[in-house]
C-alpha cells in the first residue's frame, strides 16, 4: 500500500467515470482520497476497500508467520481512519485469528525507534561474549 497506488487508482478510476469529470482536474493527494472515503465517496470507498484488502492479507500472513500480538500502521496513508477501519473490517471475516491492528502514534520516527529498540537487544551479546562452556 502506497500514496503512489492510490493515487494511481484514483486516478485510473476517474478516467473511466464520467460522474467524476470535475473532480479529475483538481489533483489529490491520497490523504484527501482516503478523506474522501471517510465522507462516504463511493469511488474513494472502493479504492479503499481494494487496497485494505490487500493490506489485510498482509496482516493475516504475518500473524500466521509471526503470531504478534499488534499490528501497528503508521504514517498518514497507514495510520488515516478511514484505512484502518477498512482493513480491521476485512479482518472480522477472516477465518484465521488475526492478531489486533491499530493505527501508530509515533509516526515517521517508528522505524528509528524500531532500530534503536533492535540495537539495544543485540548489544549485550556482541559487547559481552559468552565464554565458551
């Protein structure tokens, strides 16, 4: 899921409807789409409800593979409600057990804080060797 993909499907979407003629010359961006779907637009909605698909297969993969106990998606297309609330619907009918998603609160820094957390479980095995037995 990317602003690029929305946007590119937005966009694709507008060329084919003719009811959306006017809204094609103003340029979005793929929080105002995802806006948009929040407002009750029908063709926002289906974008995404496409892309939320796609992002709840991840999701279902991942907690088969990994069992975590949260999923968190972050940035403003990840983190956009309108988002979350779609792909935690196509979670509900899911037929595995899918761990919880929510949106994260530490925005762009989330992969420097998820680096530095790795860093710190891996120093005291590289600082201080285990003497052999």
């Amino acid at each position: 899921l990317t602003t690029s993909a929305i946007l590119e499907s937005w966009h694709d979407l507008n060329k084919t409807a003719q009811t959306s003629r006017k809204r094609s010359a103003k340029r979005l961006d793929a929080t105002e789409v995802l806006d948009l779907a929040q407002a009750g637009d029908a063709q926002a909605k289906a974008i995404v409800d496409q892309r939320s698909s796609i992002v709840a297969d991840i999701i279902v993969n991942l907690s088969l593979i990994l069992n975590p106990d949260l999923i968190l998606l972050g940035g403003e297309v990840g983190s956009h409600p309108a988002l979350i609330r779609s792909v935690q619907k196509q979670l509900e009918g899911s037929e595995f057990g899918v761990t919880r998603v929510g949106a994260g609160s530490l925005g762009d820094s989330a992969i420097l804080w998820g680096a530095v957390l790795t860093a710190l479980e891996v120093i005291p095995t590289v600082l201080l060797p285990q003497a052999p037995s």
